[in-house]
C-alpha cells in the first residue's frame, strides 16, 4: 500500500485493498488504453534444473 501522489495533473494511488487491479475505475474514465501490470511472485518448488522446468514455469506465468 502506497500514499497517493500527485503527479501534474494525475493521481497515482493504490487501490490493492479495494480491487487487485482497479477495472472499475478505469471502466469509469473511459480510458483509450489500460496498461496493467501483475508483479507478484510465482513460487516454483526448488530450482529449475531443466528444459522440462523452464517449459512449466513459462506455463505458470502465461496461464495466470
């Protein structure tokens, strides 16, 4: 959780507690374009040793 900031004309805020990513808001601005990014950890049970490995966790990320 960050403080908001104002930054020009915008205020940049986190709404974490309300929605993870705030669709609502931006539904509500009528924006052209949302960027959203999703910056939370995959956990992956000990070291990828392998081909089979980096295949599995390319799956986690894509089908998240």
């Amino acid at each position: 959780m960050f403080v908001p900031e104002k930054t020009n004309d915008h205020l940049l805020e986190d709404t974490e507690l309300i929605e993870h990513i705030p669709v609502s808001v931006v539904k509500y601005l009528e924006v052209d374009i949302v960027i959203a990014v999703d910056v939370t950890l995959i956990k992956v049970n000990g070291e990828i040793t392998s081909i089979y490995g980096v295949i599995m966790q390319h799956e986690l990320v894509i089908n998240r």
